[in-house]
C-alpha cells in the first residue's frame, strides 16, 4: 500500500476543487464560442468537458499517490464523470454531463436508504475515525443525508430543464458546494450532542437532536 506522503495544506484542496474550477475558467471562455475539432463543431460547454474529464482522472491518481487512498464517493464520483463526460464529448451533447450530479445524488440516497433498512450503519463505518459520534447520531445523520442528496438531485434537475447552461454551471461549481456546506454547519448541534465522550467523561446529557 502507498505510504501517505507529507504535503502543504492547499494540495488537497487544489486537487479536489482544481477540475472543477478549471472547467468553470475553460467554459466561461469558451460558452460563446464554437470550436472545430476532427472535423466536427463543439460548444464551450463540450470543450470545457474534454479538458475536465481527464485533469480530473489525473487530480484523483495524485491525491491517491500524496495520501494512499482514496474515498468511495470519490470514486464514484470519478466513475460518473469519465463515463458520463465521456459520453458528452463523443456524442457531443452537454446533457449527459449535466446529468452526473443527478445520478451521483440517486445512489448516494439509495445507499445510505439501503443501510437504513438493513440496520447497517456504513455512514458510520466510513467517517467514523473523522467524526467520533454514538450510532443513534449516525441514525439520524444517515435519515437527514438521504433526505439532502434527493433534493439536490431535484434541484439539479430543476436546474438544468428550467434555466441556461450557464446558470447550470455556476450552480453546479458553487451551489451545490455551499448547499453541502451549509447543511453540515446546520448539523453542527447534532455532531455536539451525540458525540462520543472524551477520556475522563462519562458521557451522560442532553442528547436530543
């Protein structure tokens, strides 16, 4: 297994959010253009999709190498962007692109759902060394998690169907980040009440949500 080699504290940002960045900057020059490439015409938009697909693949094997692993939702969400960017550069159409969040959103519900009936706390199995909380705080996390990612893939499909490709590519690149943000913030009660007790606490108290 890779060893997790020591990096400066902005490489891991920059390789999470870099992609997605750099195809804002590429797509913003670009939305008003056509290019030809290979004989065909492209969008901004599918142009934008070309230099993404692979800075992303190659942002996630770097952040692989630097830290020595890399997270399920990291995968997939890599999964879904060269399959479905893919698909938008080869059939030269942005909505399948524009669909990748949906779907991300979609499974990520289902799974955690599929946990919730089967009892199976993997929420807790994956961010637990992270986030230290009893399971009943995992329980309820788990419920308002499922709840968050079908309503952003409703909006992101809100989004895409009502309003222009730009629109759609600023909520996509800031939106949705700060929907996430925001969401973690407004759980930051729940993290405090049903977190595990430190050594020397007995752990009793408040823990409603």
């Amino acid at each position: 297994m890779t060893e997790p080699r020591k990096m400066a504290p902005w490489v891991k940002p920059a390789l999470e959010f870099g992609p997605a960045l750099l195809f804002l900057v590429v797509f913003i020059a670009l939305r008003d253009k056509t290019i030809a490439l290979w004989g065909t015409d492209y969008q901004g938009f599918v142009i934008a999709t070309m230099v993404f697909v692979p800075v992303q693949a190659l942002a996630s094997l770097v952040l692989w190498r630097l830290t020595g692993k890399i997270s399920a939702m990291q995968i997939m969400t890599l999964v879904l962007v060269v399959v479905f960017g893919g698909m938008t550069a080869w059939l030269n159409d942005p909505k399948f692109l524009e669909m990748k969040p949906t779907i991300l959103y979609l499974f990520f519900a289902a799974i955690l759902g599929l946990s919730l009936i089967l009892r199976k706390n993997w929420l807790q199995m994956v961010l637990s060394e992270a986030l230290p909380m009893k399971p009943e705080g995992w329980r309820i996390l788990t419920i308002r998690l499922v709840i968050l990612f079908i309503v952003m893939a409703l909006l992101n499909e809100f989004v895409r169907r009502t309003m222009s490709q730009s629109a759609w590519v600023y909520f996509k690149t800031f939106g949705l980040m700060i929907i996430m943000f925001a969401f973690f913030i407004g759980n930051a009660k729940l993290f405090e009440r049903y977190a595990l007790p430190k050594e020397g606490e007995d752990g009793s108290g408040d823990t409603r949500a």
